[in-house]
C-alpha cells in the first residue's frame, strides 16, 4: 500500500480530515514492520502532529508496510513520524486497563479457544487461555486487582468490558456476568456493564442483565457477507433480528450500539440498513478498521480496501448517516478506529487512553 506524508497532506486538504487522523487510519490499515519478532505487536505513539498520545494494537512485520518502528521513533517514509512507548507482543491478554485504570477490560472467557470467524486473530493468542470462569476465581481475582491498585479501585472504575470469545450458552454469559457484577458492587463498583458480543438476544435475557446499567454493543461485523465470514453462531442472526434485539435493549434503558469491520464489504450500497439500524443507536457504534494478520486473511479485504481513501470515505459516509448528535466516538474505547482528534468537524474530548 502506497503511503507517505505528501499523500496523507494531499487527502487531509481534500477530505477535510486532520493529518493525524490520516496517518492513525493508515497505521492501523498497514500495520508496522519492526525488530520485534511478534505477529502482533502492541505500543503508544506520540505523533508530532498531536499534543497526546494514542494506544495501538496491530500486524507486526508486514512486509508491505511503509511503517516502521527504529528504536523509539515511528518512521514513514523515511522521516520521523513521532515517538513510541513500550512496544511489546500483543497477546490480548485476558484483563488489562484503559483510561489511566478507570476502565478494567475483563476479558475472562478465552477468545483463542474460539472459532468460526474468519477474521479473527483469536486463534494465535494462546495466553489468554487462563479464563477466569467460576464466581470464586474472579473475588480471587478481583482481590489481587485491589492489592495492587488500592482500595478504592473498583470504586474509581467508571466501566468493566466483558468482550470474549463465545460462551456458547446464553444463561452461562448471564450468570457469569452477574457474579462479576456482585464481586465488583461488593467492592463499591458503581459503572456501567459493558458486553460486546452477539449471546444476549431474548427480552428475558436482556431483562436479566439491564438492572446493572448495562451497555451492549451487537457484534455485527459485517452486513452483506455473514455466512461467508461469521462463525454459524453469529452469522445465523439476520439484520431485522438485530434491529429486534437492539430495540428490546433500548426499551429496557441498556445502551446500544453495533460493532462493524470496516474494510470486508463496500459500504455505499448498505446505505439503507445502516440508516434503519442506526435509528436504534444510543452509544456510538465500534467501527474498527480492518487488520489482516495472515495472507489468507489479506484476501477477506474487499476491493478498494486497501487505499486509504476507503477508510476516509467510510468515515465520511458514517459521520453523515449517525444522525445522533448526543453519541460521539471515545479516544479510549477503540484503538483501530475512523476518528482519533476530530469527529463531523468537531474536536473529540482529550480523554486518558
Ligand atoms: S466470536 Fe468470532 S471474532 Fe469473537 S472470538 Fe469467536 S471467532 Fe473470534
């Protein structure tokens, strides 16, 4: 993929879109090459271009890549794009923090053990195999998190993400759900519930889990191509079925929004979908870009994606069909997003990664 900094230039005065938003977007589209040797690698990276600096996850070692990482400093084109901090292997570990630890990712049910998607990079990551499944290994757990980062964590903790791979079983997610619920509340946790995932779909089972000021986030993925790249599970639930759910979940007060890859299908023609989908939206979707971690997944790219304008359309054809003002994307939330410093023309809040 062709990148340098009088292109990004070139399309930050055309589309209208700040240089380091084009230069995050093509970082995470292309990946980086480095002396790491990780198939995933995760950093922070200070641009010149922007006062803070933003977290990333992605391919290491992409032979075609213009990014590369020299020591501390990020290098496109031959030119030092800014500095990097901590770069080390990815292996999507089962709990870490975001947003200077106010938010704990518990990531307690193995993705690596799950299958079925073809995009997912799961399948490489087996240190997250040590789930965390009974009610008394996540208090243990829980208790060693309050060792180390003192008493009132769970009180400071404004969210806790459960995003896993699937549990196979609706009432397992739920009752494991409430006991880190009722492990957290005990330790005067008073946040939001975050599941993304595709197990919550009955009135009952959304009933279930609401009182916990719940925040639920579809895993769509992908609109035109489910039962060629979704796992069964997934795949078997048609766009009017997710409407339906999203609809239940906003009539029982949880927060709801879908995920989508952005990179697997042409997006202009879902138009309508998107629109009568997004009428349901009351947190901002999870637009991530797409990030092939192998040659067979390079080729679940659609055509066009991989120049950059995609993805700068895409953000422009999002930012026009979100007619919610009241949702805006979250630097914290999403590290492979659209959006990094502006959003519809506006800045987006200087929020800790
Ligand atoms: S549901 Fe799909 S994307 Fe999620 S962990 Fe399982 S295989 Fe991976």
């Amino acid at each position: 993929m062709r990148v340098d900094q009088s292109l990004i230039q070139k399309l930050a005065e055309s589309f209208e879109v700040p240089f380091t938003d084009i230069l995050l977007i093509a970082l995470n589209v292309c990946g980086v090459n480095s002396d790491l040797p990780h198939q995933r690698i995760r950093f922070k990276f200070k641009p010149f271009s922007y006062h803070l600096p933003f977290y990333f996850g992605i391919p290491n070692n992409i032979a075609i890549s213009p990014f590369r990482i020299v020591g501390d400093s990020l290098i496109l084109d031959g030119e030092k794009m800014g500095d990097i901090f901590a770069a080390e292997d990815d292996t999507c570990d089962a709990v870490y923090l975001r947003k200077n630890n106010h938010e704990l990712c518990f990531n307690s049910h193995s993705r690596s053990l799950c299958r079925g998607c073809k995009f997912c990079f799961g399948l490489q990551t087996p240190k997250d195999r040590e789930t965390i499944k009974a009610k008394s290994d996540v208090d243990l757990f829980f208790e060693n998190l309050e060792r180390r980062y003192g008493k009132d964590f769970f009180a400071n903790l404004s969210e806790i993400a459960l995003v896993t791979g699937c549990f196979n079983s609706a009432d397992r997610l739920i009752s494991h759900l409430r006991d880190i619920y009722e492990c957290a509340t005990r330790r005067r946790f008073d946040g939001e519930m975050y599941y993304l995932g595709t197990e919550i779909v009955t009135r009952e089972q959304l009933a279930a889990v609401c009182h916990m000021r719940f925040r639920y986030t579809f895993a769509l993925e992908t609109l035109s191509r489910r039962t060629e790249i979704l796992r069964l599970s997934k795949a078997n639930y048609s766009i009017g079925g997710i409407m339906k759910i999203m609809e239940c979940a906003n009539e029982l007060g949880v927060i709801t929004a879908y995920s989508y890859i952005v990179g697997l299908e042409k997006f202009c023609g879902l138009r309508k979908e998107f629109l009568a989908i997004n009428q349901l939206l009351t947190g901002f979707p999870v637009f991530n870009i797409f990030q092939p971690h192998t040659t067979d997944a390079h080729f679940l790219r659609c055509k066009g994606a991989d120049d950059i304008t995609f993805y700068l359309e895409a953000r422009r054809f999002f930012e026009e069909i979100i007619d919610n003002d009241s949702i805006v994307p979250r630097r914290w939330q999403n590290y492979r997003s659209l959006w990094y410093t502006t959003y519809k023309g506006k800045d987006l809040q200087d929020e800790t990664i």
